[in-house]
C-alpha cells in the first residue's frame, strides 16, 4: 500500500476543510457563498475518506457520502432560488424572521 498517497490525501482533505470554514466564518454576508463553502468542506470530506477507506478497502461508503453530498446542494440550491424568487436578493441581511 502506497502511504505516500494516503497521508497526502488526507492532509489535502483536512486543508481543503480547514479553509472552507475559515472562509465559512469570514464570508457570512451571501447565502451563496455559504452553501459554496459548505460544498467545499464536503468536498474536502470527500477527499479524507476516499484516503482512509480506500487505504481500508472499503470504498463503497465513499459512494454513500457522495450521495448525501449531492442531495444536499440540490436541497441548498433550491432553497436558494426560491430566496432569491421572494425577497430579491441572497444577503442575510434581506431575510427576516418576523416577515410571514
């Protein structure tokens, strides 16, 4: 087994999470920039687990979460377009809890 590749992997999928949600905290004014962030800490997830259960042999629950993965920008996008359909705009600032 090539260690090379799995410790790589991993430490390339823990950076990619690790900036995400640096970017997640600092970029918090756009709903679009959020679920962008989001998709890249999954993707980095993404890149953690194919290294350690592919180093496992087990790599069909990598499949698994890819699935998840796609449900949830597909839930994330239509909530967004249905956003921007009502109130204009994808800023937090725009959306309101007290508006019915």
């Amino acid at each position: 087994m090539n260690f090379t590749f799995f410790f790589g992997t991993f430490f390339l999928g823990v950076l990619t999470v690790l900036v995400s949600m640096f970017v997640f905290f600092i970029q918090r004014f756009h709903y679009m920039m959020s679920l962008l962030c989001l998709e890249f800490m999954v993707l980095g997830l993404f890149f953690c687990s194919l290294s350690v259960y592919g180093w496992m042999d087990e790599s069909f629950l990598v499949f698994v979460l890819l699935s998840f993965a796609s449900c949830e920008a597909a839930l994330g996008l239509g909530l967004l377009v249905s956003l921007i359909r009502s109130h204009g705009s994808d800023f937090f600032s725009v959306v309101s809890l007290y508006e019915c």
